[in-house]
C-alpha cells in the first residue's frame, strides 16, 4: 500500500510579509563618552579646565561613530558643556545624542524608521519579527506599530507560523 502525500506550506502560501526591525540596525559603532572623567573631584565641572581638555583631547577618535554623551557622577553639568562636545563631535561622529547607550539605540532605530519608505506595505498583511540575535528597542516595536497601522491590512508579532495579531483593518 503506498500513500503519497503532498506537504503544503501554508505560510509561504499566507500572503504574509516579514518585517524584520534588526535588518535597520546602523552597522556602526556605539561609543559612551562619560563627562565624569572632566568633574574636579569628581563633583563639579570647572570652566576653564573643561575648555583645556575639548581643546586638546582628540575628537578624530569617534570618526564615524555614534556617540551617547552622558555624566553618571551624581553631579549638575552645566548645558553648554554638552553644547561644546556636540561642537567638537559633529565634524567626526555618525551620530551623538545626550543620554546613555540604550538611549542611543532607540535614536539611531527612530531615525531609520523616519527615512523608511513604507508605500510597499500598504494593505499588505504583515508580521513584524519578534526574535533574533540583534536587540531592538521596545520604542522601535512601538514605533513602526504605530507606522504601519496607518497602512497595512494587518499588523502581526511574532515569527509567520506563530503570530500574535496586533492590528487588522476594519473593511
């Protein structure tokens, strides 16, 4: 008795786009510059020393970098102090924020996002990709949600066999 069978692939045949955020993640390196190492004991900035070190320290450094300055010394920075590193990095680095390395990530995702054309989605039925080996920020997941609801037929989490529906469009 032979029993011939055909395996069907639902999902390839489910119209289903992957939208998968790790594939916007900025190739570049992410650096954390720390204006704790300028403070006088570790306390305050003083004026004349912090214009000494921007003046002689070497900006070359973070050529195409993205750069997350922040102090966590528990210690009041005056703005213009951020103000004078974004000065000295905007002819090098790729990117800077004020804030921390996650704080960075979230920047560099929203940025792609904001350049991401998105008309190729429209009334589409999409799934946005939930795992991975790259993290990407909640703030991206909730981003591009709020993009493509605007768009899509329907919006999904997950991976194409195992979705948890977001978002479907009311016909």
């Amino acid at each position: 008795m032979e029993i011939q069978e055909n395996i069907v692939n639902k999902v390839a045949m489910s119209g289903l786009i992957t939208f998968d955020l790790a594939e916007l993640r900025h190739p570049g390196e992410r650096v954390l510059y720390d204006i704790k190492d300028n403070l006088f004991q570790g306390l305050i900035l003083r004026e004349k020393d912090f214009r000494e070190f921007v003046k002689q320290h070497d900006w070359a450094q973070y050529q195409g970098k993205n750069v997350a300055v922040t102090c966590t010394a528990d210690a009041i920075v005056p703005t213009w102090a951020y103000m004078l590193i974004a000065s000295k990095l905007e002819p090098f680095a790729n990117f800077y924020i004020f804030g921390d390395l996650e704080a960075l990530e979230t920047a560099l995702y929203l940025l792609a996002l904001e350049k991401l054309p998105l008309d190729k989605y429209k009334d589409q039925r999409l799934v946005v990709k939930g795992c991975g080996d790259i993290e990407v920020p909640t703030s991206a997941y909730m981003s591009i949600t709020g993009k493509l609801t605007q768009i899509a037929k329907s919006v999904m989490y997950g991976e194409p066999c195992s979705t948890v529906p977001i978002f479907k469009r009311k016909d």
